[in-house]
C-alpha cells in the first residue's frame, strides 16, 4: 500500500506492508505458543499462513485441519475466502482493538461480511454441514474467548461418529425413536454387544484361577483408597471386576471410548450374580464414557460433555424442582469426577434391587456444576447450571445429590420428564451451546442471565 498525495490511500488497520505482516505474523506465532500451553485439551497448532491473494486462499483449503483461526487484519476482501471451506470444518475470527495493531476487520465486520446467528439459520445447521461463518464465531482482542470455542470445537469432533458399544442394544427413556436418531443425527457407531457373550465371558473367567486372584487383589486395593466405606459384602465388589474386565475387553475389540447396557435392573445382575454399578464408575474414572439403562436419549449429550469438558460424567435421574433445589440421583456416579482427585464414597447395595454394590458418592458442597437434559430425542437441548448444596441419603438411588439451579428455575417445572440428565463438574454450558448450534439443535440455556 502506497501512500498517495492529497487523496485518501489507505484504510484502517495497522497491517499495510510486508514489514508489519512479518511482525505480526511473529507475534501471532509468540501468542498461538502461549494458547497451546493453556489448552486443557488436546490442541495442535498448525504453521501460521500469510494469505494475500485468493490463489493463497485457495491453498490454505488443502490443508490437514479441522478449524481456521482467521486474524482479520486488512483486505477484507479475503475474509471469506479464508474461511473454513469444508462443511464439516469451522472458523474462528479474531480481531485487535487493543491487544495488538489495529485490524481492519475490527471495523468493518458485520452482516456485511457474516451473518447474524439465530434460530433460523442454526436450525440449517448438522452433523455433515456445521454452516456458515456468524458473528458468533468473532472474538475480539481475548484469548479466552477462542480457547473456549476451540474446546467446544474439540468437543464436537470427538463426538460426531463415535462408537459405543450397548450390552442388551440400544433404547431411549421414553422414546423409542432415540437409538435411531442417534445413528442418523450424530452419526452414532452403536455396536450391540449381547447377554449370552457376556454370560460366556463372565463363566469363563470364573474358572480363571488367575483371574480370581487377580481380583481379590484388586477388590483390596479399590476399598483401601482414602475415603472408602463398604456398606455390602465384599464379594459383590469382587465380582464386579469380572464385569469390569468384559467391558474393558470391550471396548478394547471394538476400538470403542463408551459403552453402555440394557436391562440393568434385572439381566445383569442375575448373569453377573452382583451388579454392574461398579465397573461403570471404575470405567469413567478411567476416561471412559459408561453409562447404565442404554438411554440414547441423553447418551448423545454425554459423549459431547466428556470430549468438551475432559472430565468424567454423571448420568443421573432428575426430579421436580422446588425452590430452585432439584436431587440429582443415580447408582453409578464416577469417584473421580475432576478427572483427578477421589471423592469419599460408600459403597451400598444397588437401591431398586437392595443387592450388589454401588458407589455413594458425596460431592463437594459449594462444588460448581452444568447438566443437559434432552428434550427427549427431539433437536432441544437444554442447559442448567448449579451449586452442589448436600449429600443426602434418601431412598433413591445411591449417589445422590440436592444441587442448588442457578438462573431461572422456575423453567425447569414445565420440563420436568422424569428424564436422565447428564452432569459434569463445572460449567461448559457456552461450549455446549456453541457446539449444539453447528448441528443445528435448539439450546435452551436456562441459566443464562447474561444482558
């Protein structure tokens, strides 16, 4: 860019020669380190790409990636070109207004450039065509702001199309149709494992010597972790680990990361001769996604809120709300549920059947947390976050907590279903949000009180 006498030569923006390009291309690179290290998530950064001409656009669409970081320097008109091509790849935009040198597209981006996000346009959205570039996806000056979407990012990635392995096959809590919109709109692999295999396995191991020894060796070692008081015969915990061992060989054959199982109420434990509580929980302090009752009705959202959050999580049934108190309850809470520590656990019966173990888990009182609740397997998530208020001990299901709704609670009377929800630590309801919109689900984020 040159300058011109007595004439307007230039726009706004900071980056109008190769001299301040090579700069800031260096600071990028410096800042894009930085962004790595705080990543609490697996994020490989790619080498940054001048483009100045479509030609270079056109190239940079060739590439190994699944998301564009677009810095919206100057020549607006290659912003779009330099948007992710593929439907199924997405874009972030970031633009300096006080970070660094003045960017033009900190001016002039809009509708002009991309459109505004609403229901309409996310309701085009799916699996195979995540849309167009919105003013959703623009972040201005805060890394935060693209380490968060780039989390939800790898969330969704790691979701679409992955692999779960059901014992009994696949149903839906309420809804029939779930296991098939789960193969049609997430892209959901669901492998039916079957009762007599199991039933085999578990005969076989049985007779294992070895295995058995091997067991009680671990049946030890689980009840003399910190903060661990049986409440059953220690037998049912040593026979879970056959159970456990079934699942991990599993999901081992299958190159699967979750797994689930029909019929727990019943077939399990009279196959298993104890019940399957425990192995679940083992199975997703381990990084695994095990959930109990085949309910691909929440499964889905379990899947997303693992891979976004890194952290185990709790399916749990859910119950009406009253003064902004809802008890969360299941058999199978994860121990490890920020995917580090152990919490302090007693290991009960199975509540329904007063049989087997099962874990108690009791969660930090003040612990922040998030859930999903599916309307059933309609295209309508809705987010809830809240406060963790006590550890009760009612007659329901073992791990049980009253968790204090933050935001508007009162809209969580009309959904009350008698439906899973899917909890985690923390709160990752915005990258959920961000996640939902791309495949075009309607979220419902009832404590959203932002203005």
């Amino acid at each position: 860019m040159s300058r011109r006498e007595k004439t307007s030569w230039r726009s706004w923006s900071e980056i109008v020669n190769e001299e301040a390009a090579a700069e800031e291309m260096q600071r990028i690179a410096g800042e894009l380190k930085a962004l790595s290290a705080e990543a609490d998530f697996p994020l490989e950064i790619l080498p940054t790409a001048k483009v100045t001409t479509r030609e270079q656009a056109v190239n940079v669409q060739k590439g190994e990636f699944d998301v564009v970081l677009l810095y919206a320097a100057s020549n607006a008109s290659l912003f779009q070109p330099c948007c992710a091509a593929d439907p199924q790849r997405d874009t972030v935009v970031f633009v300096r207004h006080k970070s660094g040198p003045t960017y033009y597209g900190y001016e002039c981006l809009g509708v002009r450039h991309f459109q505004a996000p609403s229901p309409e346009l996310w309701s085009k959205n799916s699996a195979d065509n995540h849309g167009e570039v919105t003013l959703d996806d623009v972040v201005v000056d805060d890394y935060d702001d693209v380490l968060w979407r780039l989390r939800s990012l790898h969330g969704l990635q790691n979701f679409v199309g992955q692999r779960v392995v059901a014992l009994g096959g696949p149903m839906g809590k309420w809804d029939s149709k779930a296991p098939d919109v789960a193969r049609q709109r997430y892209k959901l692999d669901i492998v039916d494992a079957s009762y007599d295999d199991l039933a085999a396995r578990l005969k076989a191991l049985a007779a294992d010597k070895r295995f058995q020894q091997q067991s009680a060796a671990w049946t030890d070692r689980c009840l003399a972790v910190p903060g661990t008081r049986l409440e059953t015969k220690k037998e049912f915990v040593h026979r879970a680990f056959a159970l456990y061992a079934v699942f991990r060989q599993w999901l081992r054959d299958y190159e699967a990361p979750a797994i689930t199982f029909n019929q727990c109420m019943g077939t399990i434990l009279s196959v298993s001769n104890t019940t399957a509580c425990m192995p679940l929980s083992w199975l997703n302090d381990e990084g695994f996604i095990a959930l109990c009752e085949s309910d691909f009705v929440v499964v889905p959202a379990g899947i997303l809120l693992h891979y976004i959050s890194g952290k185990p999580v709790f399916m749990h049934n859910s119950t009406f709300p009253h003064k902004a108190i809802v008890t969360c309850a299941h058999c199978t809470a994860p121990r490890r549920m920020d995917g580090k520590r152990y919490e302090p656990v007693r290991i009960m019966t199975h509540y329904e059947s007063d049989f087997g173990a099962a874990p108690k888990v009791e969660m930090p009182i003040g612990q922040q947390v998030c859930a999903i609740s599916p309307e059933y397997s309609t295209t309508r998530w809705v987010g809830i976050k809240a406060v963790v208020r006590d550890n009760p001990c009612f007659a329901i299901c073992r791990s049980q907590q009253d968790v204090e709704i933050q935001g508007k609670w009162r809209r969580l009377i009309p959904e009350a279903r008698d439906s899973h929800w899917m909890m985690v630590y923390g709160d990752y309801l915005r990258e959920i949000g961000y996640a939902a919109h791309k495949i075009g689900l309607t979220w419902d984020n009832i404590s959203d009180v932002e203005v």
